[in-house]
C-alpha cells in the first residue's frame, strides 16, 4: 500500500519497480504476495487513477553463483505473472563480474525475449557499456555515464533507440559530480547529462535506490537541473516522454500511456499558455 500511495503522491502513471525477491526466502511466493498486495492497494483508488506498476528482478553481480537461479526465477515469474513481470537487471559493482563473463547464462533470458536493462559505464569505461550491449543485448543501460566517450558506440546506441537511464542523485552520491545544492562537490566534474542529450542519446531520469537516496522522481530533475547548465522544462518534458517511449510494455499499451501523457502535458502547456493564466502570473 506504501507503493502504491508514493506513487499516486508522486502523480506516475508508470512505475517500473526493481527488486530481488530471491533474497527474500522462496522468490516467486514473494512475488506473488507482492503483486496481490499491490493489486489490493490498486483497486481500492478510483479507476482513473491507478497507477500502472510493473516489476524487474535484478541479478546481482557480486553473487554470478546464483546468476542462473534469478534468471529462472524471471522466467518462472513472467510465465506466471506476465502482467506483473517487466524484465531483468544485471546490477552491482560492474568490476566484479563482466557481462561477456556471465553471457552465457543469460542465454534463457535471450531465447525467452526477457527485457533487459543492464547497468554499466557508471564508474567504468565505455567498454563496460558496449559488453552489455553487444553480450547481454541490453534493451536499456542504467547509467551509461561514460557513453560520451567512444563516439561510435553512442552513434549504434541512439540509431538503435537504445534508452540510458540516469539518476542524478544517485551518481553524484556514488560517482562525484559538481552539484550547487552540496558545497563539498564544488570542483567535482560537470555531470555528463548535457553532453549525452545534445549527442541525441535516448535518456530518462530514474531514482535508483529512493530509500537510500531520500528522493523522488521530480526531484531528479530539480536535481539534474542544479548539475547542468541550459537544462529547460522542454527538455525535462521530452526526457519523460523518453521514459514511456522505452517502458518494458507490451507495444499496445504502451502506445495508450503515451498518448494518455501527451495529452495531459498538452493540457497543461495550454493552460498554462492561456491569457487568463498569463493574466494571473
């Protein structure tokens, strides 16, 4: 119910959770627990105001012992609960397991069309981004912070539509970027945001680990707005366009979220573009 109640608070439409049931006991018992208590949680709000909510299970690095067990657990839960199940994340320190190291498993993954987003290139070189590309397929890259850096790679990223998921706070907490709000950054390097967006790199912003970060969605991009320079609303806009554009959904329903948003910001820039709003300003 807290998920659910966060997430009408935040105003989402979508919301792509991550987890690791598997450290939970019996994985997929939590997961069904989990879905039915969310749907309990959805039911209770008004019809037009449920928010659509999907999960991604995460398979961690620093265990690649249990690499396969998670994957399974992903294709058990997907064929039990496909409404539910949005994909699997390669998650955890990039230097301790290297996707051409784990490819292999990951091959159920591929044979069943699994989603997947990858993290990688947060800490690391562009190689670990392009070993999550070309051995994991990554339909999507958390992070991808230092993408900028091999100028072909991002060119077969943003031809193929492959879509970055960067979280501000989360990378100046654990990377190091220069942030106006937090003096003891001054000095640290310009958050690379700008330089991906103007490469015409598909990109959304995401919250990582809210919990330990104490942030929200809009609070990423107020964020992200203090780290770069130029950063508009028009920009912010098309970036949250981005993340219904790239969301792990079936093409048809996605196609309705999308239009659904679109329509809501358009409301809102008319309003806000009226001479009655203006008059009030």
């Amino acid at each position: 119910a807290a998920v659910v109640r966060q997430a009408v608070a935040e105003g989402l439409s979508y919301l792509e959770l991550r987890g690791s049931p598997q450290k939970y006991g019996y994985g997929l018992a939590f997961l069904r627990s989990f879905h039915a208590a969310l749907n309990e949680a959805l039911i209770a709000l008004p019809a037009g105001q449920r928010p659509r909510i999907r999960f991604i299970l995460i398979a961690d690095r620093r265990h690649p012992d249990r690499a396969r067990e998670v994957i399974q657990l992903a294709l058990q839960a997907n064929a039990e609960l496909p409404d539910f199940i949005a994909g699997l994340d390669l998650a955890g320190d990039e230097t301790v397991t290297r996707p051409a190291d784990i490819a292999g498993d990951f091959l159920p993954a591929f044979e069943a069309c699994l989603p997947l987003t990858i993290h990688a290139g947060e800490g690391e070189e562009a190689d670990a981004i392009w070993q999550a590309a070309y051995h994991l397929h990554a339909d999507r890259i958390g992070h991808g912070l230092s993408l900028g850096d091999h100028p072909q790679l991002a060119a077969r990223f943003r031809n193929r539509g492959i879509c970055l998921e960067l979280c501000p706070t989360s990378n100046r907490e654990v990377v190091g970027f220069g942030d106006s709000a937090h003096p003891a950054s001054e000095g640290l390097p310009v958050y690379p945001l700008r330089t991906l967006w103007d490469a015409g790199l598909p990109l959304t912003l995401c919250t990582d680990n809210p919990g330990i970060s104490r942030t929200t969605l809009a609070d990423e991009y107020l964020t992200a707005a203090r780290m770069v320079d130029g950063l508009s609303l028009w920009d912010a806009l098309a970036m949250m366009r981005q993340a219904f554009v790239h969301a792990f959904l079936p093409g048809a329903e996605r196609e309705v979220l999308l239009k659904q948003a679109d329509a809501r910001v358009y409301r809102a820039v008319l309003e806000w573009l009226s001479p009655e709003s203006r008059r009030s300003d």
